[in-house]
C-alpha cells in the first residue's frame, strides 16, 4: 500500500503542478483575454473530465480481468507523456489533446483506490482511505507551490517537470508494486460492467450507496466549479501571479492533510461514519458559500483564506468510501 499511496501522492504533485500555470498558456493563445480563457478553460477542464467519466469503468473492469498493477503503470506512463504534448503544444487544440489523454490515464484514480480496498481490513478501511486523502493534500501542497515557482521562470517547464515525476514513478513501480489482486478473484471483462450506464445502473441495487454517489458528484461539482475559475479570477482581480497562486493553492492541500490525516478516525470514532460524511457536507456548503462573500470584497485576504477553509470539507470523503 506504501507505493500505491507514493503513486498518489507524484501523479497529483504532477497535476498540481499545472494548475497555477495552465490557464495562464491558455490565455497567451486567446490574445490575453481573461474571459474567453475562461470559457476554453472551462471546455478543457469538462473534456478532462468526461473522459474520466467514460474511461474510469472501462479501466476499473479491466483491471478486474488483468490486475491492478498494469492498468496502474500503463496509466502513469500515458500521463507522463500527456504532460510531454502539453509542454510543446503549438495551439489549444494540442492541449485539448493533452487534457483528453490525461483524462484518459488519470481514471486510473479508480484502480488505485481499488487496490486500497484490495488490501485493507473492513475495519482500518476508512482509515486507509484517509492516508489518500493525505497523499493528495501533499501532492496538492507542493504541486500549486512547484508549479508556480517553475511557471514563473517559463510557463511550460512545469509541465515537464510533471512529465519527469509520473515517468521516474512509472520506472519505479515496475521495480516495487505488488500486485494486489490474486487471479483466482479476477472477473472476466464486461462491456456491460466498463459503460458508465451499466456503471449507473448498477447503483440501483445499492440504494445506499446510490445516495452517497450522487451527494459526492454535487460535492465534487461545487469544488471543481471553484477551482476551475480560482487562478482566473485571482489573477483579474487581485493582479496574483503564478507563484501567489501556486502558494494559495497549496494551502488547500494543506487544509486536506490536516482534516484527513488528523480528523477523519478520530471523528468517525466519536461520531460514526454517518454524522462524520453529514458533518462533511455541512462544511462543504458552509465554505463554499463564503467564497461569493470573500469575492465581494477589495482585499485579497478575505479571498485568500475562503479557498483553504473550504478544504476542511473533505473530511465527509474517507467516511463516504466504506
């Protein structure tokens, strides 16, 4: 579990990495825009997306035939070579390539989290799944905060540096990762199991689990809708930098390693899993309501400390999982 957790943590180091200097490239092929950067950024971020939504069953199936390890390696090789078309795209068109392709390979997240539950207790299973959140919310800490040093020196060298990590992991995973599940558990390959409308369809018999499926997709829309415009608009509003916003970035991170690794056990021991995901969600909509207020004011400050707060959110996450 150690490397998958190491896995973790270098592939979104590696997407961290990006995000304080992606909208900025995308603004020098719109002219300078803010707002039309906006809107490709906001294209690019859902094309990211929905090819997670269509590809991470089809991996998740798949490596119920073959295993988790290859399914894992082949991903983090594809993203290292993603960041590579990314680094030298010519136009947006390239970085709509590079953005599918990392859609494509980071569904893997899937298998990963798989692989967890492969190897943990029922009962150190919520626990486990909060050491992710961990490796996250490091990757997060110094990804933004790597990025935006790296981007204030050439706005394409992070990607590189992205692409350097997720190849160096690749290498060492071949080397040290284990596969965690045995081929007498394996499934035969399932179209019907690899479409997300089987997927979605399968929830019907899981009604609890139905319900938690769709309060994390509002959970994760909210979060992902903030982000999406947060370098954006700190830039427009405030006059931040790659570097400021790198640094504001990496104090989500911080937020989440502190809730996740520190909360999460503690809460749902006195607690239980039930009041902690509620205690989550109530959070969440909390902190994401005072970002229109922080937005409202002239400082930076109040903005500043809106998107850290709203990391505590994610505590709801490790509970939600078992």
């Amino acid at each position: 579990m150690v490397f998958i957790l190491i896995t973790v943590f270098i592939d979104v180091l590696g997407i961290g990495i990006i995000i304080p200097i992606l909208p900025e490239l995308i603004k020098e092929f719109t002219g300078g825009s803010t707002a039309l950067a906006g809107r490709w950024f906001g294209v690019l971020a859902a094309t990211y997306a929905v090819a997670q939504f269509f590809f991470a069953p089809i991996l998740g199936a798949l490596s119920d035939r073959v295993g988790r390890r290859p399914v894992i390696l082949i991903a983090l090789f594809g993203l290292g070579i993603d960041y590579i078309v990314m680094g030298l795209a010519p136009s947006i068109g390239w970085l709509f390539a590079g953005r599918l392709i990392a859609g494509v390979m980071g569904a893997s997240i899937t298998t990963a989290n798989a692989y967890i539950a492969d190897v943990s207790e029922p009962e150190v299973r919520a626990r486990n799944f909060g050491f992710v959140g961990v490796a996250f919310g490091l990757g997060f800490i110094f990804g933004p905060a790597i990025g935006g040093l790296l981007g204030g020196i050439d706005l394409r060298l992070p990607f590189f540096a992205a692409a350097g990590l997720a190849l160096v992991n690749a290498l060492y995973g071949i080397f040290v990762l284990p596969e965690s599940l045995p081929p007498e558990k394996r499934d035969a390959f399932s179209w019907e199991k690899a479409n997300p409308a089987g997927s979605l369809l399968v929830l019907r018999s899981y009604p609890l689990v139905a319900g938690l499926a769709v309060s994390f997709v509002f959970v994760i829309m909210a979060q992902r809708g903030l982000e999406t415009v947060w370098v954006l608009y700190t830039g427009h509003k405030f006059g931040w930098d790659e570097l400021a916003n790198g640094l504001s970035l990496a104090l989500v991170g911080l937020m989440a390693v502190l809730v996740q690794g520190g909360l999460v056990q503690p809460v749902i021991k006195r607690i239980g899993e039930r009041r902690a995901v509620l205690g989550g969600l109530v959070t969440a909509v909390i902190t994401c309501g005072s970002s229109p207020s922080s937005s409202a004011t002239t400082t930076s400050w109040n903005s500043d400390r809106a998107e850290p707060a709203r990391a505590t959110s994610t505590s709801s996450s490790p509970p939600s999982r078992t």
